[in-house]
C-alpha cells in the first residue's frame, strides 16, 4: 500500500519534470540559442530545417534541401538561417548540359584537357562570386552561339554582362591570320538571361575547334 507521504513525493517529482521540459522548450525560459540543422525544405525567404521554420538571412541567398546549417533564436521564439556550414570537400562543381554543336573537355593528355564545363558559387569576404572551370570541343556539324542548353538559373547570372576573351583553337579566323602555333581568342558573354554566348570575328561561330572557360569568376550582387 503507498503511503500518502510517497504520493505526495513522486506528484512532485512528476511536477518537477514537466516544469523542466516546458522550460527546454520556452525560449522565454531558455534564452537566445542556436543549433546545428539540417534543411529539409525551401520556402520564400525561409527553410525548414529539423522541423523548426527559419527565415534566412541575406547572405543565405541559395538555400537547398540537405543543407547543413546554422539556425539562431531569438527570447521571442523567432529562428532566423544563418547559412550553410562549409563543406569538408570543399564547394561543390555543378557540370552543365552543352548545347547543339558542343561536347564537353576532356582530361586526357590530348585534345582540349581541361575538363568538362562546370560552375559553383563561392563566397569571398562575403561578396558572392560565379565561377567556372573546364571546356568544350566542337563536334561535326553547326554550332550556336550559346554554349549552354538550358539558360542558367537565376542564382547563377550576373547582375550585368559579365564579358571575358578565352582562349580556343589555332585554326583560322575569318579576318585573322592563322598559325598552328598561337592560340587565338575568341570573347564570351556570360548574359543577365543565363545564356553563355560567344562572340568571333566570323558570322557565327562555327570555327571554333575547342574553348576553355577554366578560371573565369564574376561577381553576383
């Protein structure tokens, strides 16, 4: 038989419990904390990450599912994103699909070596920047004059024409004497529409026997 005495104390001790975990959870109680999570859905200016709705800062202006981020709240209860931790393996390359007339660079000791045309942001002293590696070979047939299949979304175009000279074949250009042994320029406009247009001295571009776009960067914002 329990005696009134230890009804008594284990009331309390339930009491006790429940006041601990509504005190973890009030933010009123708590305090201002932060926490490590993972995203697992992108609204409008905000994530959900572990089940917490976090409106994003600023600077976290590409949120994605699988993000491994920082979240912030307030004694109010509010959570703001702070942004992505970096990545152990470094920022991510994203390779493009070419568009007609293109296949991607390869990495053998021949040909056009540096690799397929890819692209990540990267954050410099907290400016965002574009930047691209790799190239591109002509195949048989016409090109045109964007590079690209699909335009480039909007997180990934430049504020205003971003316009740059690279280096393609030694074949000739209409206009220019050629040499087997210089390697002749060819400009490229990287345009506010996502598209990636190249620009030579011929109508249209079908000289090209192979561009590289390795080490281009321009700023986002």
């Amino acid at each position: 038989m329990t005696s009134t005495h230890g009804t008594h104390r284990d009331l309390a001790s339930a009491l006790k419990q429940q006041a601990t975990r509504a005190g973890e959870r009030a933010p009123s109680v708590r305090g201002a904390d932060w926490r490590l999570a993972t995203v697992t859905a992108v609204g409008t200016g905000t994530v959900t990450a572990d089940g917490i709705v976090a409106r994003c800062m600023e600077f976290y202006s590409n949120p994605a599912v699988g993000d491994v981020i920082r979240i912030d709240q307030s004694s109010s209860g509010n959570w703001v994103a702070m942004g992505r931790l970096a990545s152990t393996t470094g920022v991510p390359w994203t390779t493009v699909t070419l568009g007609t007339g293109y296949t991607q660079g390869n990495t053998t000791t021949t040909g056009n070596n540096n690799g397929p045309i890819r692209y990540r942001r990267i954050n410099i002293g907290g400016t965002w920047f574009m930047e691209w590696d790799g190239g591109a070979n002509r195949t048989s047939g016409a090109q045109t004059a964007n590079i690209l299949s699909t335009a480039l979304s909007a997180v990934y175009r430049p504020v205003a024409r971003a316009s740059f000279v690279i280096a393609r074949n030694a074949t000739s250009i209409t206009g220019v004497a050629a040499s087997t042994s210089v390697v002749h320029s060819l400009k490229v406009d990287f345009e506010m529409d996502g598209t990636v247009t190249l620009i030579s001295a011929a109508a249209g571009d079908a000289e090209t026997a192979w561009l590289s776009l390795k080490g281009i960067r321009y700023p986002l914002t």
